[in-house]
C-alpha cells in the first residue's frame, strides 16, 4: 500500500508543471515601428511626447479644467471602478494558493434517545475543523491566477484609455468655446462696419444722392453679417454644455472660465510625436489587447487542467460530547488525498480547450487590429492636421487682402471713384473671408487635439514591457 509520504513524494514534482501554453508576446511588424510617413508642420519626430501635453497650450484655466473632469467624469469613474473590480478578481484567485478552512460548531438541548431510554432532556455540543488544500500539479490555480492579472492590467490600460480620451475632449471643448468666442467678436466688428456703412448710404439717400436700390443693398450686407452671429452663438454654448458634461456638472454648471474665454490657448511649442515604435508603447489601447491576448492565453492552461485529475489533501478534526453519561463523547480526526477526475467522458473539457483556443485567436486578430488602427489614426492625423495648416495659411492670406481691398474700396467710395455696389462687394467679401478664417481655426484647434489624442496621451509607459 503506497503510504501518503510517498504519494507527496511521487505529485510535488508534478507541482511544477503547468499545461496550456505558455505566453509570449507576439511581434510588431518591422514596418510599424519606423518614422512616420506623413511629416507635419510643427512637429518634431525625434523626441516624445509630453506626459501631460496639454500643458503645451500654457494655460492654467485648461489644466484646471482637465483636472477637474479627472476628479469627477462620469465615464473615469466607472472605468476606475471596472478596475477595482478586476483586482479584487484577482485577490480571490491568489486565496486559492492557501488552504481553504471550514469552522462549525454548535449546541442543542433536547431529548436524545439513547440505548437505557431515558426520559430526561440533555445537552449536547459537537464542533470540527476541516482543511482542505487542492495541489496545483497541473497548473489551473496558477494559469487563473496568470489570467486574473492580465484581466486587472487590462482594466487599468482601459482606464487610461478613458483619460486620454476625456483629455483631448475636454481641450477640444474649451478651445471650441474660445475660439467661437473669438468668433463672435470678429462678426461683430465686421457688423459695426457694415452698420457704418448702411449708415452713411441712408445719409447720402436722404441727400439725394444715392438710390433706394444702394440703400437695400447696404442693408442687405448688415442682415447677412448679423445673420452669421447666431450660428457661432450656438457653437459657442454647445461646447460649453459638453465641456459641463465632460466635468461632471449639469448644463447650468458651465465653468466661469470657460464661459469669459475669447481666446483660444495656442500651442506654444512643437509637437513632439516620436515614431511607430514608441506610439505603440505608448498607446492604452495596444496595450489593453496585448493584455486581453495574455489573459485568453492563460485560459487555454485553466481548460486544460480539466483534461487531468485533480488532487485535494484534505484533513478534519471533530469532537462531540454531552453534559453526561448518556450523551456520546469522544474525538474524530483524519487526513488524506481526494482525486477527482472526469474519465473517461472528457468531451465538455474538451470542448472548452476549443473554445479557448478560438477565443485566444479572437485576441490576437483584436490585438492586431488596435496596431494596425494606432498607426492609420496617427498618420491620419499628421495628414489632416498638415493640409489645414496649409488651409488656414491661405485664408489668412486672403482676409489680409480682402481686408486691404475693402479699406481702399471705401476711401475710393467716399472719393466718388467707384459705386456704392463695389463697396458692398468688398464688405461681404471681406465678412466671407474673416468667417472662413474663424472656421479653420476651428478645425485646426480640433486637428491638433487629435493628434494628441492618436499620439497616445504621452502617459510615459511603456506598456508592451511593463505589462509582460
């Protein structure tokens, strides 16, 4: 008979053993991690990002504001709290290192019919403690375990995911509300100069010298100057209600310094965006796949061990006893291995050795994915961000002018040279080019956000390392 010191003897080596794969993770093609093909104004490719970018607009009203939506915003505080949650999963499978141990006991006071029958109530007591260990000699303690903490690192990569998203949403709105702001202003100068203008042509209809048809005409321009004001109104408070949202605040909450803002913080500094290789380390995303790609690894190891036995050492002590004679009494203890093993019908464990495999391959395809859309989201980004600068050179270009042609129109008009129509010609032109300008402000303020944004957040981990 093989005594219980030989049988330890013949499974602590096979402690050592863990069946299922083991994880590595998987390569970056070779074309990913160079310089990126698309070259933009205003950025540098030889060093990387900032931890905290937005801190290159030099703004402490946008830094307030960001840190405010990390304290408060609705979507981090429910990724953080995925995240607790992960790591208490975790928690709970490490318990499965240690021996489990059940406590009971109790009393009761009654009759219990014994061999002399004995009319009389007694007391009687009984307690025990058992423990029970389950040997990890095929590794499924240790592959829940490998899981478990791929999964909570997953949820922390997601969670940075959200900061580097609710960041580049909170600047987007901010400088969207500046810059309508800005907006506003400008429209309202050119409809002080269309105001002049309608003026000075009623004045010259009274003296008769010009037509009713000049007079509309004038004031044709004015209505078509006011009627830009309300649109950029509306921009202007939309942003600041999901500027509100982005902080945890209701629409009547709109932060002050958002609500006074008229200029838009620029960027002081040149973007640094590194390259591929660095992007990938740097991106929540990559790194939250490569995570779940572990965590499907390690499954494959958990379903295996269902294929083989699994071994408990067990032990308990006992003891029952009564207030006299009649009422049993005495000690039980006893200590011994328990194998369970599910042969040979092994089809269902089978089957989840399948499913784990599909689902590890569902990992990689995802993990796959995520580079291969780090990489087109930053390219796309650079390309973008690149042709509006060139976009917003020219009508700047062109307001400079059409603000020169429409102060020499109207000395020219004052001198008599040229009719009242040149004049409005000039006006709305110059209102047309402001307004486009004012647009692709817009859209470059948002375009730069966005390459912040594909660039990764510049948190400074290097997550294809640390998360192995």
């Amino acid at each position: 008979m093989l005594k219980p010191s030989a049988l330890l003897g013949l499974l602590i080596p096979l402690a050592s053993c863990a069946v299922g794969p083991d994880y590595h993770a998987p390569p970056l093609p070779d074309a990913s991690t160079g310089p990126f093909v698309t070259t933009a104004p205003g950025t540098i490719s030889g060093a990387e990002p900032r931890q905290q970018w937005w801190h290159l607009y030099r703004s402490p009203d946008l830094d307030a504001l960001i840190e405010q939506a990390f304290a408060a915003n609705t979507d981090l505080r429910l990724a953080s709290a995925n995240m607790q949650a992960a790591e208490a999963v975790l928690s709970e499978a490490r318990t499965a290192l240690v021996p489990a141990t059940v406590v009971q006991g109790g009393a009761t006071y009654g009759k219990n019919q014994q061999p002399l029958f004995l009319p009389k109530n007694e007391l009687t007591y009984q307690g025990g403690l058992q423990i029970s260990y389950q040997l990890d000699v095929f590794g499924r303690v240790r592959r829940s375990i490998e899981a478990a903490r791929a999964d909570a690192a997953a949820q922390v990569y997601a969670r940075d995911a959200v900061m580097v998203s609710l960041a580049a949403a909170v600047t987007d709105a901010y400088v969207s509300a500046c810059t309508a702001g800005e907006a506003i202003e400008v429209v309202q100068s050119s409809i002080g100069l269309a105001t002049d203008s309608s003026r000075m042509v009623e004045a010259q209809e009274r003296a008769g010298s010009a037509s009713n048809l000049d007079l509309d005409r004038s004031q044709v321009a004015l209505e078509r100057a006011r009627a830009s004001l309300a649109p950029l109104d509306g921009q202007r408070r939309s942003a600041l209600f999901e500027l509100a949202a982005l902080l945890g605040k209701p629409p009547a909450a709109v932060p002050e310094a958002a609500a006074r803002c008229v200029r838009a913080p620029l960027s002081q500094d040149a973007i640094p965006i590194g390259d591929g290789a660095s992007l990938l380390r740097r991106r929540p995303d990559v790194a939250e796949s490569e995570r779940r790609l572990a965590a499907a690894t390690a499954r494959i190891g958990v379903a295996s061990a269902d294929l083989w036995p699994s071994i408990t050492l067990g032990g308990s002590v006992s003891r029952v006893g009564g207030k006299d004679v009649t009422a049993s009494q005495g000690l039980s203890y006893g200590v011994g291995p328990a194998l369970t093993f599910n042969f040979p019908n092994i089809s269902a464990a089978r089957a989840r050795v399948r499913e784990a495999n599909a689902a590890t391959q569902a990992s990689l395809a995802q993990f796959d994915g995520a580079v291969l859309n780090a990489l087109k989201e930053t390219e796309q980004a650079l390309t973008i961000y690149a042709t509006e600068q060139q976009h917003h050179h020219d009508l700047s270009a062109a307001e400079q002018r059409a603000d020169s042609a429409y102060h020499r129109a109207e000395l020219l008009y004052r001198a008599g040279s040229i009719a009242q129509l040149d004049l409005i010609v000039t006006e709305n032109e110059l209102l047309d080019a402001r307004l486009a300008r004012i647009q692709s402000e817009q859209q470059l303020s948002s375009d730069r956000v966005q390459l912040f944004r594909a660039l990764g957040g510049g948190w400074g981990r290097d997550v294809l390392t640390t998360a192995n």
